[in-house]
C-alpha cells in the first residue's frame, strides 16, 4: 500500500467514498440479524410451550422458524458481505468506491425486499422451498439490488492501480458469480409459473442451499479472512499455492455437493454429491493449513477485538466444513439426515462462521469509514464474548442431539415419543445460546446506530451553521448563499 | 489467477459444470415424468388429487408444516423370500430329498447350501421360509419348480429399515410420489414423525382436526404447536352444537356456550393429511403387501 501515483487515492478518501453505501448495509444488517434472533427465539419458544402461538398464525413455529432462517442469510449475512466486499476491493484498488450512488439506492431495495419477503413468510406467503422462502417479487428486489452491487464492486475491481489480484480477489469475485447464478436459476425456476414437475424442484433446492450455505459463504468468509488476517497479524498469506488449491477445488468439488444420500432421486445423484463432498475436503486442509500457517508464532494478542473474531470465524469455518462433508458421507448421513444436526450445523456457519467474520470486519471497518472512534468500544469485546459463547451454546446441543435423536430414530424399538422427548432437553438448553447471540447482536446494533445517529447529527449541525451563515455573517460571500438544507446534505453525503 | 478473466473463467466453469449436472441434467431424467403403472396392476401412480387435497397442500405449506416434518421414506434393506405353506401329503424328509435335487441347476446351485442349511434342523411344520435374500431369479426358479410337486408356496418382496419397522412407510419413497405436488415439500427435519403413509396410519378427517386444534388431547407429550388458528371459535346457536364442531374432551374444549368448528383450511389441511398414501408398489420400489402375502 505503500505505493504512490497520481492514481492513487488516499486510505481516508477511500473510507470516506465507501461511508453512505456501507452505512446503509450495515445498518440494515445489524437490524435485520436482531430480528432475526428474536424471531428464532421466538420459535424456540415452541418447544417450551407447545400452545404459546396456538392462536397467532404469525409465529406459529414454521412461519417463525423460517423467517428467521431468511433473515439470518438474507438479511444480515448477504448486505453486510457485500458490504465488506466493497470496502475490500476499494482498497485492494486503492480507487475510492466507483458509482457510490448505486449501492445507496441498492442497499435500500435490497432491504425493502427482506422486509417484504419476511412479512410475507409470518403471514403465510412462503413459496415452501427451504432458504427460499421468499416470494417472487422480493426475489426479483433482492436479484436487482445484487446486480447493482455487484456492478458498482466489479468496477472498483477494475480500476485497481495495481494490476496484479490479490487471493481475496479470487474469492469474492467468484462468491459474487456464485450468487447471481445460483438465486437466478433457483428462483427461475421454482417459482416460475410452470415450475419443473416433482422431485427436481427439491434437486434445484439442494444445489442452491448447498451452493449458498457451503460454498458461497465460503467464498466470502474465507476471502474477507484472507484479507484481515494478515493485516491484523502483520504477517503475509504463506505462499499463495495453498490459498489457490483452496479456490480451485472448493469452486470445483463443492459445488457438487448438496443432494443427501438415500434422498427419492436417480441414485447417480447422491452418489456424485458423496463424492465431491470427499473431494471437497481439500479446500477445507488447504484452508486449515493457510490459517496454521498465519497464526502459528504471530503472538498477536486480541482480547476481543476485530482479530478474535476473524479467528473465531475461520475456525467455525474448518470445523463446520469437515462436519458438514463428513456428515455427507453413507453411513454417516444414514444417522443424521432428519435430525437437529443439519439445522445446528447451518446455523453455526452462518453465525459462527460468516457471522462472526462479519462481526471483526464490521467492527474494523466502521471507525475507519466514519473518521471517528466507536461510540461503545467495550461492547465490541462484549459482542464477542456473548456471540461467541452464544452460538457454541446454541448449535452445540442442538448437533449433540441430533446424534442422540438419530441414534434413537435407528432404532425402532424406541417409541417416537420416547425420541421427541429425549431432544427435547437438548433444544430448551440451546436457547440459552440464542439469548447469549441476541445480547451480541443487540451490542452491534447499538454501535451502528449511535454512530450513524452521531454522524447524522454532525451533518445536521453544518447544515444548520450553513443556513445560519449568510444571517450572521456577511451577505457578500457567493458560495454560501446557495446552500439551502436538502443539497447541502447531499453534498456532503458524497464527499 | 493472475487476471479478473482467469478467475472468471475457473469460476464460470465450475459453477456452470455443477448447473449442468444437478440442474439440467435432472430436468432432462425427471422433468418429463408421467404416471407410472403400479406393479401388478393397471392402475397409475400417483392418484389424481381432488379440489381439496390440491388447496390443502397450500395450506400444508402457508403452515410451514415442512418445518418439522419430512415426507420422504427411507429403506435400508430389501429381500425377495420364498415361503412354503402347504406340504400336502408329501413327508418333510421327501421334499427335502426332492429340494435338494433341484440345487443342481443354475440359479439355485449357487445357493443351495443356504437354501439346505435352512432345512436343518425343519421338522415338517409350515409355514418354513425357504430362501431370502436379494436374488430374484432363486426366488422365481424355486417356486417354478416347486408347483408341479404340489406343494403351496408363497412369494414376496419384503421391506425392512427403522422407517418402516416404525410404520411411516411400507417401502422407500421414490420420485415418482412427487408428480403432482407443487411445491414439493420433502422436510429435512424429523421433529414430529414422516407424513409419508399418514393417511393410512390415521385415516379418519375428524381425527386430524382435533389433533390440528389440540396436539396434546391425542397424543400425550406430543410437541407440535396448536393450529388454533386454523378454527373458529364462536357461540352455539340456541345452545346446540353445530355437526361440524369438534368434540373436544373437557380439559380442551371451550366455555359453555360456545363451539369450535374447523375453517375451509382445517379442513382442506386434514383432507390432504388423509390422502397421503404412498402405498403402492412400483417397479423402482417394489415389496409385496403384507395383507396379500397372508
């Protein structure tokens, strides 16, 4: 970063020009993660007392549960990666953010359509097909308000000083391919007005849930660790050999994967998904080797700051990596297909995973783009410990129990009930956890808000010295007559 | 990866490889699908569904029922078996005299010491399970050859896995079940039982209505939340119950006075519950009903 041109924009004009657009994401996000949590919580309730909603169909536990579900990823996960993103290639570019309006206007449709597919699930309009939930036209918002992000990242990309791309290039250039091809198709198709006849409906899901929540979200969370990692442990990616078998057999063997086996389909398909899941856990060693590699002797302590919880992530992200494809392997899906394993263990690699990735780059991005310091700098560690200890306390029992439920399940002799009842305990003691990441989540919200509230009164405070000025001061000065309320501020939201 | 191109490139055809193959490849194999024959019958599967089965689907998935169940069974062995049921007059020691020379020609010699050691320790009672196991063509041979002796055999298709010991099915779930359903909704969660063969276990309308608007008067410790919203509560007319109204037990019916009567979606939503019966044999799923075999 140290090179110099007339290209070259400073580190403070690049935050500055990346502040409205990842204001507006990250604001969203924060809102949309709270809500979410509490929609789940909410949910879990269900299993504390069965007849809570019995008479409110809005949160009845399959509206609640699936909300909450879309919210996690569609909400918070989504806008604010995309928002890292383009904050990363800005500066990977060292060019200020290229077309900032576009993702000011995009961040807000993009949230327009969570809301509306959200109220549209609690009131009974989901399309049924899981982490699709969403109807069509908050599919046709979200896609739109993607491409538009997707565009203003990919010219930032372009304008970059330095031709040469960086591993994080790699990895959040393909995960923005990933997502525009994969929620196109999907939603083309599925909730097209002739959707394809039976089964394949379920194949298409499989292939975006795996593409979304495996690979996708690997594709993210790895490039945005690629990133900080290094630059928090002031030590270089070792050797870019491994981070490109990490890219290269991830982008290729694990977008295979997804089809369970036993599932009522040709038998090709599982059997192909088997073994691209077996093939699949090279990017995960090579992904574990980079991260040993960077973290071995760096001696950087972090008491929760921004690295703690790029650390926490990444090691979500090898451990739910070599669960999930081992648990896609014959013998062990046959125990724990059906059970809380799988829902336990795709909340863990949106919240354990991406979740808490996003937590350091949103905490390390924020004062730099605001030229300020957070407003509650001791809740940043507080987020840490409450999310961090939150989501282990979270999916942990529920993935324990799912092995004990499908342990229980394989065995006839024990009654269904006997099963239902023997889970259950393991589901009331994850909601502790869910009441640990709602504390967490509460914590980032209150960063973001007050800041925004701080900077939103900053402005309001020029603006107001703008109009006063030409009454105290002298009618001569030209510039300053002009400036009425509503453009001033937009002047400045530019700058 | 030195260019935006090249990992463009790899990017682009990987994904597009893994689109080809589990999305195009499986709309050319099963988005064509028709009805098929069910086995040993000229009837097809699956059935036509009625007005209200096709609208309690809809309100099957406005619930998110999908959430907690799955639809989907699973089978973990098959076995084709050959059972004898009447000897006749003949003695045991000559039929197995006569069973013994059969295993000279194929398919039998290649099983027959399992065929015999089967016979061991037999002491001429029926009925006595001759061979099983996954060869079909043994099966067949057996019983060809066995009827000119006039002695009573029965064949059959047996299905075995916990799904089905726990009867949630009576053979694995195939493709060909989904045809008309829109969405398909095969759950990936089993927090309430498979809904598979759920008409069949619990064939009676009114018996899903009460379990709709209260779980717990049916099944005790059950987990899933009251659909209460699904009914309507409201005053009996001159002190009388509707004929629709639910008979409740006391602890869950409502204050005298007034009645619980399912709406249209209860209604369409238990109606749909009954027709699911994936209970017929088919040339990927094949078994031999149980009820035929006795």
């Amino acid at each position: 970063m140290n090179q110099s041109g007339n290209n070259t924009a400073s580190a403070n004009e690049i935050d500055a020009s990346c502040r409205v657009p990842l204001l507006a994401l990250f604001g969203g996000a924060a809102l949309w993660l709270v809500l979410g949590l509490a929609l789940g919580f909410a949910a879990a309730m269900s299993f504390h007392a069965p007849d809570l909603f019995a008479a409110c169909s809005c949160l009845t536990y399959g509206h609640a549960q699936a909300a909450a579900n879309d919210l996690l990823l569609y909400g918070f996960t989504l806008p604010a990666a995309l928002g890292v993103v383009l904050w990363i290639f800005a500066r990977l570019s060292q060019a200020p953010l290229a077309l900032p309006i576009v993702p000011i206007v995009a961040a807000n449709l993009w949230h327009l359509g969570v809301l509306i597919g959200t109220v549209a699930i609690l009131m009974g309009d989901s399309t049924g097909h899981a982490w699709l939930e969403y109807p069509r036209e908050s599919a046709v918002l979200l896609f739109a308000a993607f491409l538009l992000i997707a565009v203003s990242a990919v010219a930032t990309m372009g304008f970059r000083s330095n031709r040469d791309l960086y591993p994080s290039h790699w990895f959040l250039f393909a995960a923005l391919l990933w997502f525009a091809w994969t929620y196109s198709t999907a939603n083309l198709f599925l909730l097209s007005a002739h959707p394809p006849r039976g089964v394949v409906q379920a194949i298409i899901g499989w292939w975006f849930a795996n593409n979304i929540l495996f690979v996708g979200l690997a594709l993210l969370g790895i490039g945005i660790a690629f990133y900080f990692l290094p630059k928090f442990s002031g030590r270089p990616l070792p050797g870019t050999d491994y981070v490109l078998l990490a890219f290269l057999t991830l982008v290729f063997f694990g977008a295979w994967c997804g089809v369970p086996q036993g599932a009522p389909v040709p038998a090709w398909l599982p059997a192909v998904s088997a073994f691209a899941a077996m093939l699949s856990l090279l990017p995960v060693l090579a992904v574990t080797i980079v991260v040993w590699n960077i973290g071995r002797g760096a001696g950087v302590k972090c008491f929760g700051g921004p690295l703690c919880f790029i650390k926490f992530g990444i090691l979500s992200f090898v451990a739910t990596g070599f669960l999930y494809l081992i648990s896609s392997c014959p013998s062990a899906s046959r125990v724990l297909d059906f059970t809380w394993f799988g829902f336990g263990l795709s909340q863990w690699q949106l919240l354990g995973f991406m979740g808490m990735i996003l937590f350091g780059a949103i905490y390390e991005i924020l004062p730099r783009i605001m030229h300020r310091d957070l407003p509650f700098p001791r809740l940043t560690q507080a987020s840490y410990f409450c999310f961090g200890i939150g989501v282990l306390v979270y999916v942990l029992p529920l993935m324990i129990g799912g092995v004990v439920q499908g342990i229980k399940l394989g065995d006839p002799s024990v009654p269904f009930a006997d099963v239902g009842a023997l889970v259950l305990l393991f589901i009331r003691a994850s909601s502790l956890g869910q009441i640990g990441l709602l504390l967490g989540a509460l914590c980032l919200l209150l960063n973001v808000l007050v800041l925004t509230a701080q900077w939103k009164l900053g402005l309001l405070k020029i603006v107001i010295a703008a109009v006063k000025a030409p009454l105290s001061a002298s009618a001569g000065a030209p510039g300053s007559t002009s400036a009425g309320s509503p453009l001033s501020t937009s002047g400045e939201v530019k700058s | 990866m030195k260019t935006g191109f090249s990992v463009f490139l790899a990017a682009f055809v990987a994904l597009g490889a893994s689109w080809f193959g589990l999305v195009y490849a499986p709309l050319q194999q099963l988005g064509r699908a028709q009805q098929t024959v069910i086995l040993h019958s000229t009837d097809v599967w699956p059935p036509q569904r009625t007005g209200d089965v096709t609208l309690g689907l809809q309100v099957y998935r406005a619930s998110g029922c999908v959430a907690c169940h799955t639809m989907q069974v699973r089978q973990t062995g098959m076995a084709n078996e050959i059972t004898l049921t009447d000897l006749k007059d003949h003695p045991a020691t000559d039929f197995k005299e006569f069973l013994k020379s059969l295993m000279i020609a194929p398919p039998l010699d290649a099983c027959s010491n399992g065929i015999l050691a089967n016979l061991d320790h037999w002491d001429g009672k029926v009925p006595v399970t001759l061979y099983s196991g996954d060869d079909g063509s043994v099966v067949a041979a057996l019983a060809d050859k066995l009827k000119p002796a006039g002695v009573k055999t029965v064949t059959g298709v047996l299905t075995s896995g916990p799904d089905l010991a726990r009867g949630w099915g009576l053979r694995q779930s195939v493709a060909a079940d989904y045809l008309y359903d829109q969405p398909v909704q095969l759950g990936n969660l089993r927090a309430g039982p498979d809904l598979s063969l759920i008409g069949i276990r619990a064939p009676d309308l009114n018996w899903h209505l009460q379990h709709l608007y209260a779980p717990r008067s049916l099944v005790k410790g059950s987990t899933m939340p009251a659909f209460r919203f699904l009914f309507e509560l409201r005053k009996q007319v001159d002190g009388k119950s509707s004929p629709d109204a639910l008979v409740l037990p006391p602890e869950f019916a409502p204050a005298a006075g007034l009645e619980v009567v399912p709406t249209a979606e209860a209604r369409h939503l238990a109606a749909y519950l009954v027709s699911l019966q994936a209970s017929a044999p088919l040339y990927e799923a094949p078994f031999t009903p149980v009820t035929a075999a006795k």
